[in-house]
C-alpha cells in the first residue's frame, strides 16, 4: 500500500488546525473548559523528521554519537519553527545560489559552502558587532588579506562574485591547515589561530569532539540545517510556488577606468537611479568613486535601463536570467 508523503499529512494537518481554530475563535462565548478544551483536541506541533544519514561539505556527520544528533536537532527546530525566516532564507537563496554555485566549482571547493554564507549573513548586508560585513561576513583585516579593496569609497566586502572568490580561497588555506572542510568551517567562525590552540590543547581534529566556544560549536550544525531544510523544505511543511521565489536580476555591466566624481549624475545618465545603482553595487559606498590608478571596475546597472527594480518581482521565472553584457 502507497504511504502518503509526510510533507502532505503535515500541511493538511496544518490546514486543517487552522480552520477548526478559526471556527472556535468565532465563538467568542467559549467558557475556559471549552476553550482549554478546544485547545487541546486541535492544536498540534510535529517534531521535524532527522534524515538517516547527512553529510556536510562532502563528510559524513556522526549523527550516532547523541550530542551531535541532538545539537543537529536544535537547530533544525530553531529554522524549522521560524517560519517567516525561513521563508525569506529561501527566496534569497533562489536568487543568489545560482551566482555563488558556479564561483565555488570553479574555485574547486565544496558546492555547500553557499550555506556557510546564507548562515553567516542571511543574504543581507549585515554588520557584527565586531565589524563583519557583507554576504561573507569578512573583517577588514581578512578582507584585505584575501585580495579585496576595503577604503571608504570601495569596499568589495559587498560585492558577491569577489567576496565569493576571497571566501573561497580562505576555506581552501583553512582546508589545507587542518585537514577536514568541517574543521576549516569552525576556523571560519572563531579564527584560524583559535582552532590551532584547541587542536593542540585536545589533541583532535574532529570537530564533532571538540569542545569550542558554544556559537562555534552551533555553527556547522546551523549550517547543516539551513541545507536539509533548503534541499528538501517540502519535506518540513513549507511551501513556495515558483511565483513566490525572488529571482536572479538580470543586468548589464559597464567598464570604468577613471574616476566618477558624482555618481547621482552617473545614475541618471546611465538611465537609472542613484537607489538602483547602490542596489546592484553594494560595494560602491559613498557618492564618488576616486580612482587614481585607473583600475578597471565593473558597474552592474538593470539591463531595461526603463525597468524599475520593484518590477522584476513582476517578471516570469524563466525571464529572470542573471546575465552580463559588457559595454
């Protein structure tokens, strides 16, 4: 006998909770025994399946040991019942996965490291406490490190193809330095020299028993989560139609050379606004881009200079192609 898809007893036993609640909120004359009742004969919560086996950045997880199956759990219960996150997780992931993919192959590193980065930043451009910024969540000093232009003009930290390739390259050195992605992921969160000293202090390389600072010790396992959940969110009662995704804006690049002393006007006379340009540029980061050594810098602009930025949420799917066209 065919067994009904868990994702589909779950949404209609959502459903179903829903309508027999909004019938009871409807009967404002419920006295507390039948409102406690009520409560108790429809409200229901599942516990969200643990897949059989998982593995992260190519290496399998011991979900056998408990602590790591439970710190697993943790953090899918976390995604999971965060609804309105996890929904917007997904529509930016839909828009800038397909920019960060073919980076990471031809980087030659893990394709799941497009997670670490929706863990790190959420896909907006958000600052620690420390001063982190961008998708990568790079510091000033790693930044610089890694190759990118970090001044108060540029700050490349914002731009996703450059600040892709710079994350790359460091999880490749962090690969290289302790032996397991897993491993290079942890030095991501707390730093290179940080691990080293807990390597030599527990003499282990496995991430799974070491004992780390407590967001470290969380942060593969967020990690992990954010991709059972993304790979198979069906499976865990969340529902998107195509319409629903945000996709990828497709744009047009301009080449510049020398310096643009008032980007305003470099706005209007590329046919768009200043808004729309610091949308696409994010690392552009003030109203002039000095640029004494003439280096070569590409400007992505709407590729409909008529095209408002509101209206591509109007587009069909298949329109929505990220797409370059140097001028």
């Amino acid at each position: 006998m065919s067994r009904v898809p868990y994702f589909l007893v779950t949404f209609l036993a959502i459903v179903l909770t829903a309508v027999v609640t909004l019938n009871f909120a409807r009967k404002s004359n419920l006295c507390d025994d039948e409102y406690r009742r009520a409560f108790e004969e429809n409200y229901r919560i599942f516990s969200p399946p643990v897949p059989d086996s998982l593995f992260i950045f190519g290496e399998r997880v011991p979900m056998e040991i408990y602590h790591v199956h439970e710190r697993f759990v943790r953090e899918l219960l976390v995604n999971v019942y965060w609804q309105s996150n996890i929904i917007l997780l997904i529509k930016r992931a839909n828009r800038y996965f397909p920019i960060i993919e073919p980076i990471l192959e031809e980087m030659g590193v893990p394709d799941d490291l497009k997670f670490l980065a929706l863990a790190e930043s959420a896909f907006t451009h958000a600052v620690s406490p420390a001063g982190a910024r961008g998708f990568w969540q790079f510091l000033r000093g790693t930044a610089i490190d890694m190759g990118l232009e970090v001044t108060n003009y540029v700050d490349e930290r914002y731009h996703l193809e450059k600040a892709t390739r710079a994350a790359a390259r460091y999880m490749r050195a962090n690969y290289e330095r302790f032996g397991s992605w897993t491993l290079a992921a942890a030095a991501y969160n707390t730093g290179q020299g940080n691990i080293r000293r807990h390597i030599q202090n527990q003499q282990t390389r496995d991430y799974y028993n070491m004992h780390l600072p407590e967001e470290t010790m969380r942060y593969v396992f967020r990690i992990l989560a954010l991709k059972t959940i993304l790979e198979n969110p069906m499976a865990y009662g969340i529902i998107l139609r195509e319409q629903d995704l945000w996709q990828p804006i497709p744009v047009r690049t301009v080449v510049v050379d020398t310096a643009i002393t008032d980007l305003f006007a470099f706005a209007r006379e590329q046919g768009t606004t200043f808004q729309q340009l610091r949308a696409l540029n994010p690392w552009l980061r003030g109203s002039t881009l000095p640029n004494r050594n003439r280096k070569r810098y590409e400007i992505s602009l709407p590729l409909d200079p008529s095209m408002l930025l509101e209206n591509l949420f109007t587009m069909n799917a298949e329109d929505n192609i990220f797409h370059k066209v140097e001028q």
